[in-house]
C-alpha cells in the first residue's frame, strides 16, 4: 500500500518542497504551449535544456555538496522551474 515506510517517509520529503515550485511549472507550460502554437518549437526546446542543466547543477551542488539528500533533489527542481520564468 505505497511502499516501504523508508519510500514513503521520502517522498514526503520530496512533494512537501516539490510543491512549491506547481505555479512556476503551469506557468512554464503554458508558455511552452503559446510558444508551440506560435510554430516556435526551439525556444521551448532550449528552455528545457537550460531548466534541465540548471536542475542537474543544483542537484549536484545541494545533494553532494550539502548533504541535503531526497529535500536537495526536491529544491533543486523547485529552483530550476523558477530560474526558467527568467
């Protein structure tokens, strides 16, 4: 029912801090959807290339370098998904 306590222990962790970045996602994907229905499919592309190395950077830098673990993972997608609002 759900996974092991240990599963589930962590992926409340990860939704708790995920949660924040939901307008910063909806916001994104409607601005990928204008983009497309614009026929501009490159700067949706190049956008999530950049959301996707700025998650991976931060990943490495909160999980590895700071010890921040399953929350790390979560802050770093959190903070990715607002840099792309940029």
């Amino acid at each position: 029912s759900g996974g092991s306590p240990e599963v589930q222990l962590y992926a409340s962790q990860y939704v708790a801090v995920r949660i924040w970045s939901a307008p910063a996602a909806l916001c994104n994907l409607v601005i990928m959807g204008w983009l497309l229905g614009m026929q501009d499919a490159r700067s949706p592309m190049v956008m999530l290339i950049l959301t996707n190395l700025v998650n991976m950077a931060l990943d490495a830098l909160f999980v590895l370098g700071l010890g921040w673990q399953v929350r790390g993972v979560a802050a770093a997608s959190v903070m990715a998904d607002y840099c792309a609002l940029a």
